[in-house]
C-alpha cells in the first residue's frame, strides 16, 4: 500500500512539473491477466507514450537553469569589461586623434618650381619614380600620342631589313607657317585612314621598342567598353580623330600642359586607367576635344576671364548680359573659392552650398564658373603636391540649395577631363537630410574618387585635414579672413593686346615643344636597348626641356590669360610665385573696389 500511494504522489508531481499534458492512469490490485513477456527493449518500444512510468524521473530543469544563469553572468561579465575598458580605448583614439590634429601646418617651401631638382616626398607614379615598367608604358604612350599628333612616322623597312631614320625626318614635318592647314589634312588622312594593304603599313605594326602598340591605321579604331565609359568618351575619341586635325589636337594637348611637365600630364591619364595604355590614349584624346569644341577652356573661359565678365554683363545683347551676370554674380557672393592649404600642402576650394538655388543661374554660367575654378586651381599646383581638396560647407543646407545637375557636370570634369586631380572631399556638417542625397551621388561615383569623401561633422573632424590656424572663421576655425571679391581692374590685361611680344614668347615656345618632341622621338627610337643613352639621361634631358617650357609658360601667361581675383589679391605673383596667405590682400580689395563696384553696372 505505501509504495502503490507513493507511486501515486510521484505521478502527481510529475504530472504538476511538467508542461507536457499527462492522464493518470489507475492501478488495480487484482492480479494481471496472463500474457505473453517479452524482452524488455521490445517493450520499452512498445509501450504507450502517454502513460507515467513509476520510478520516471523528471527532466531536471534544475540543472539548466544552472547553464543559463551561467551564460548569463559571462555575458554581462563581459559587457561590464567592455564599458570599462572602452573609455580606454577610446581616449588611446583621441590621443592618437589630437596628435593628428595638432600637427603642424604644411611646410610650403618644400614646394619646388623647378623640375630640375626632385620634390620631396615625391608620390609615385610621378616623374622620377618610376619603375622600369611604368617607363615602358609611358614611353608607349608617348609613341601613340606623337602619331596622334601626325609627328611620329615610324621608321620604314627596307628590301635589306635595316631600318632607314625617321627621327629627323619626324621632326621636320612639324608644321610651318604658311603651311599648316596643307599638312594638317594630309596627316589626318595619313595617320587615321591608311589601310593595311599601303606600302609601310606592315613597318608601324610595332614602335622601335619593339612593344605591341596600335598601328597607326588602327589608332582610329580604339575604343573603350561601355561598362568603362559612363562618361562617353568612346564616342568623343572617334569625333576628336574625324573632325579634329593631328596640328590642332597637338595643339590642344600643348596648350594644356601649361607649367607642368609633358611627361607628368600624360601620367595623370596613364594612372587614371591603370596603367592601360590605349584607354589612358583614349582619355587623353576625348579630354582635347572636350577642352576645345565643348568648353572652349583655353580660347574662351580663360582667355576673356572675369574683366570679359564684367564688359558682357553691361551688353545690349539680353543673352550676352544674362550670361555675364551670372557668372560674376557666383564669384562676387563667393557661391566657390579657392584659399589656403590642407595640412598635405593641397589647394583649398571651399564651396558653400548654402548659396546655390537651382534655377539662378543659367547652366552655361555654372559650368563655365566651375571650369574656371578648376584650371585656375591648377596654377597653384606645385611638385610634389598634383591635386587640389575640395571642402563642401553644408551648413544652413536645404533642398532648395540641391541641384543635381551642376554636381554631375563636376563628377565628370574630375572622373573624365581632369584626372588624378582631386585629393579629397570633405562634406562638412553634412544635416540628416542629405543622407538620401548622398545615396544617390555615392551611385554616380567610381569606387575611387567616393573612398575620397569623407564627412566631417565639426571643426575638430575638419582639423584631421586641415590645421586649425588655416580653418577660417566661417567654418569655426582660427584663421580670420572673409571672402571678399575683388572687381577687375581697368587695364589689368593690357598685355593680351600686344600681339606682336606675344608672338614672340609664343615663338619661343613653340621651339621648346619641338625640342621636348625631338627627344620623345629620340626615346621611342632607342626603345629599351642597351644603345645610346641611359634611361636616366633621357629622363634628365626632357626634364631640362620641361623647366625651360615651365619659365617660358610663365613668360606667356599674362599674354593669354585674364588675370583673376587671385592674380589682384597676389595669390598668384610674377613669374608664377605663390603667395598662400597674402597680407596685403585686404588693401588691394579696397583699392579695387574702389575702382569698380557692382555699381557700375546700372
């Protein structure tokens, strides 16, 4: 009886402790019925799930709520580890941060304005660091672009396999005066619509180098796949090489080397395309015909520059005076500008987006502005530093202030035509509401130029990039200066009209590009020979033809370019000195101002 009444209680209990709906079942004392007995594992198999066997021990629930309270304590164990030690680690990020920060400022005369001595902390990539195979694709570059140029006419093959030399040849079909249009059609049919089958089209299949470098029968048919050219400068190459003579390409390419080194532009376009030779060739042709039958950089934006600006806006031609306004009216609020220097010794543009509303301006006026910015950027660039930082000032920014469309004729003008020039972005108190925005512009990027964005949300962020001293006030720095613009000043291009000096500085220069061409050609000959001269004593001697072609650049600047506001607040000195932080700058803008105001315009 006590075990039958114990064995009742144990059910009752398991049946109490277990969420499992269990039935008791009744034990009766009369004696069982006979029946068959089978092995006990048969049985256990057998028997009904359902009942409550005695002697069951539950499942001891005890013991897992051992482990979990275990598990917990680990947890939270390491949890309270992490919030002490987190101060830790994030002060070690702070202290690491304000030794960032409190670096001094870049150290400007380790600038060099002469290519005859190495720049420190030279980039790769750059002339003079170089490797041997970086060398061999800039010289297969070079070799292209003098065939583009209608300059280059490999050497051809005589019956006895010897070749017959095309250098001096090569040099004295530069075109001459009197002669220049004549010779410029007769290139481009020569250099683009040879077919395989004219005698000497076997000989170009390869430079002298010996490198496997398009044909000049097939320089025309280059092309790049679409996934590569979302800019369309597949199509740009094709129109440049049909309707752009070789004289006026070379030209082009001559004029926009300006006071940087030949063999440093072509570079730009080479490191742009990783190192592929015909894209980088493609690049640099599409830019050229960008630059002179899109934009108009050299023959239009700066040539006429801000004074043209001012004249236009006070035209009886409605178009003509629109045009003028809007582009003074960006330089005169100050909508882009260009002070100072990042703590890499980079340009500073500041663009104050606050001041922008879609709609104002016309998009002529915006691109013509925003090209202008950019090349004048570019004649405050020296060795070693080769790009410029763009800080965008969100402060104050609405949706009224967004305007797609200028942003992507940016991303183009960096992505497309001036390639390896941006250093970095910073987007300074970027507001929530420009999250999506950034979603949308992230998707226009290349993968390259977006890891150049970087959100900055104060001026302690900001100071990662630019030295505290240089931030000015507006943007919560220490450096007190305002933007202020400067009006042109009557008579301030007057040389521009004095064509004949101009000629001659002109002259000059034109003989200086034959000399550099002469020893590119020299180069291409000797290939990677062991004859003549060493790769370094060709690489010194374009490099004393490309200081010479800097100091006469310099010469021929005021005969034709327009003097800026950085020119009037001597930002930009004789000769091409630079001066960062000028200090008489406050004086000329009064005395300027003074001379011409926006008054004058009524």
């Amino acid at each position: 009886m006590w075990l039958r009444a114990f064995t009742i209680r144990r059910a009752a209990y398991n049946t109490a402790s277990s969420p499992t709906n269990y039935r008791l079942v009744a034990y009766s004392s009369s004696p069982s019925q006979p029946h068959f007995t089978l092995p006990a594992c048969r049985r256990r198999l057998l028997e009904p799930r359902t009942h409550i066997r005695p002697y069951h021990r539950p499942v001891r629930l005890e013991k897992q709520s051992a482990s979990s309270v275990y598990t917990v304590a680990v947890i939270l164990g390491i949890a309270v580890g992490g919030a002490l030690l987190f101060p830790l680690v994030r002060r070690t990020a702070e202290e690491n941060t304000e030794k960032q920060a409190t670096s001094p400022p870049f150290d400007s005369s380790t600038l060099t304005d002469s290519y005859l001595v190495m720049a420190p902390n030279t980039p790769a990539g750059r002339p003079g660091t170089l490797t041997a195979e970086q060398e061999g694709k800039l010289r297969e570059l070079w070799t292209m672009t003098m065939k583009v140029f209608g300059v280059y006419e490999p050497a051809a093959v005589e019956s006895n396999g010897v070749d017959t030399p095309s250098v001096a040849a090569s040099v004295e079909t530069l075109e001459k005066d009197g002669k220049k249009e004549k010779k410029e059609k007769k290139g481009r049919l020569h250099v683009f619509r040879r077919n395989k089958g004219e005698k000497g089209a076997d000989a170009e299949s390869t430079p002298a180098s010996g490198a496997a470098t398009p044909t000049t029968s097939d320089i025309g048919s280059l092309s790049i796949a679409d996934e590569d050219d979302k800019h369309g400068q597949g199509k740009e190459f094709k129109l440049a090489i049909a309707n752009i003579s070789p004289g006026d390409l070379r030209k082009a390419f001559w004029s926009m080397v300006k006071h940087d080194h030949p063999d440093a532009l072509l570079l730009r376009f080479l490191r742009a395309r990783k190192w592929d030779v015909e894209k980088a060739l493609v690049m640099m042709v599409s830019t050229m015909h960008w630059r002179l039958e899109e934009m108009h950089v050299d023959d239009d934006i700066m040539k006429k520059g801000e004074e043209a600006a001012l004249k236009d806006s006070k035209s009886e031609d409605v178009k003509v005076k629109k045009e003028g306004q809007d582009f003074l009216a960006q330089m005169r609020m100050g909508k882009s500008f260009l002070h100072g220097l990042d703590s890499d010794g980079r340009p500073l543009c500041v663009v104050r987006a606050r001041l922008h509303r879609a709609g104002e301006q016309s998009e002529a006026s915006l691109e013509r502005f925003t090209v202008y910015l950019i090349e004048t950027a570019r004649m405050l660039l020296r060795p070693p530093v080769d790009t410029a930082t763009i800080v965008f000032d969100m402060t104050d920014f609405s949706m009224a202030n967004m305007d797609y469309t200028p942003v992507k004729f940016m991303i183009k003008c960096f992505e497309a035509n001036y390639p390896e020039s941006l250093g970095t972005v910073l987007v300074y108190k970027a507001p929530w509401i420009f999250n999506a925005i950034w979603n949308i512009i992230r998707g226009w990027l290349d993968p390259v130029v977006a890891g150049k964005v970087h959100f900055v949300k104060n001026v302690d962020e900001l100071e990662k990039y630019v030295p505290r001293s240089q931030i000015i006030t507006d943007l919560g720095g220490d450096e007190k200066w305002t933007y202020e613009y400067v009006e042109p000043k009557e008579g301030e291009n007057k040389l521009m009209a004095d064509d004949a000096q101009r000629d001659v500085v002109q002259g000059e220069r034109t003989e200086l590009v034959r000399r550099y061409e002469k020893s590119i050609l020299e180069w291409v000959a000797e290939g990677s020979s062991e004859k003549g001269k060493s790769l370094e004593d060709r690489r010194k001697e374009r490099d004393a033809v490309a200081e010479d072609l800097r100091r006469n650049y310099w010469k021929l600047d005021p005969y034709v370019r327009a003097r800026s506001l950085w020119d009037r607040t001597g930002i930009i000195g004789p000769e091409g000195q630079l001066e960062f932080y000028p200090k008489a700058a406050p004086a000329e803008a009064k005395k300027a101002e003074q001379e011409t105001s926006p008054d004058d315009l009524d």
